[in-house]
C-alpha cells in the first residue's frame, strides 16, 4: 500500500531545519471558508471534517464502488490549508491532495454516496492546482502567533538566501497528525518563495 509518510518522506518532512520543495500541478479536494480561531474554529474544522470523509471514501476505490481505473490501494494524504489574513480573521482554503490516478469522476461517484448532515455538496470541489516552490519546516501545536518559531525559522531562510516571498499574508500549514490541532501535534508550515533570480537551493520536486 502506497503511504505518502513512507515513500514521501521529504515533501513532509518533520525536520525543525527549513528545506525546500517544487510542488507541481496536481488534483486535490478543496473547500473555503472564513474563521476566527484558526484550526481551533468550527467552520474550519466542519469543513475540514467533510473534505477528509470524501478523500478517505475515495481510497476506497473498488470496494467503495468508487470508480477508479489502475486503482492502487494507498493511504490518503493529509489535510492542509491556506490561511489569509483579513481584518477580522482568516480566509482558508482546504486542500487534500490525490494520488494521479485520482480524477473528477471518482470525486463525483463518492460525493453521492455520502450524506452530509452539516455540509453542502457544493462547498466541496475537484481542482488542478500548484503550490510551486515553498520553503518549509515543522512547527510544534498550533500556530498562535508569527512569532512562533517555525515562522522565524522561514524567514530567516528567505531572508539569508535573499528570496522573496510571493504571498507575505500567506501561509500553508499540513497537518501531518491529522486533525484536532493539539499541542503535541506536528504541523509542517509552508512559505510560497521566488527565488528572486538566486541561485536554485536543493529542493523535492513532485
């Protein structure tokens, strides 16, 4: 069975060092809302909740009737989201992303065999999306403020490799121990980057 944990191992690394990734244009399963407590939220995590329901029916495949061709059985990736600032909170975008073989149909198929008491069908999508060249680390519990050290350690990054940030107000957090937030979990933040015509550091590419 295919484990994103044991066979990507780099792209979610959990190393307190900073390091960087190229990540390409991909399928995921996405949802958008607004919140005001962070990962601690309800909007957040109802919606958070509903996108992880439709990832783990659709890694069912077969056996789910979910209708998949060259299935290959694999554990679902992780949830991640995109936080904004606004003036009175944050904006997030839900992204859970899906093995190649993953494509709208089966997203369709497993959206119809699920009955939601708290969610709308249509506040959950199927699109091809790139998070392109991130630099990131692992922060310890939740983010409670950019003074953490996990932001500190980004920006000292970018800031000796002299890069620049695409989206200053902007962050991704991928929560690698899963939801509810806690103050032992591991959460990997990442910083979308230009490299600002520098040199091209190492980085995973996938």
């Amino acid at each position: 069975m295919f484990n994103w944990e044991t066979y990507e191992p780099d792209e979610y690394s959990k190393s307190e060092h900073a390091h960087f990734v190229d990540l390409t244009t991909r399928s995921y399963i996405t949802a958008e809302g607004h919140a005001t407590k962070h990962t601690d939220d309800p909007e957040f995590l109802r919606l958070a909740k509903a996108a992880a329901r439709i990832a783990k029916t659709i890694s069912g495949g077969p056996e789910e009737d979910i209708p998949v061709s060259g299935f290959k059985a694999y554990v679902p990736y992780p949830v991640q989201a995109v936080w904004q600032k606004t003036d009175d909170g944050e904006d997030f975008k839900i992204w859970i992303k899906q093995p190649l073989f993953i494509d709208e149909n089966a997203f369709k198929a497993a959206l119809e065999k699920i009955h939601f008491v708290n969610t709308h069908r249509e506040e959950l999508h199927f699109e091809q999306l790139a998070e392109g060249i991130e630099v990131q680390t692992i922060n310890h519990g939740p983010i409670k403020s950019e003074n953490c050290q996990a932001f500190q350690v980004l920006n000292k990054t970018i800031k000796e490799g002299n890069y620049k940030r695409t989206r200053p107000n902007e962050h991704r957090e991928v929560y690698i121990d899963s939801l509810p937030v806690t103050p032992d979990s591991l959460v990997l933040i990442r910083f979308a980057i230009d490299l600002n015509g520098q040199p091209e550091p190492d980085m995973v590419r996938n």
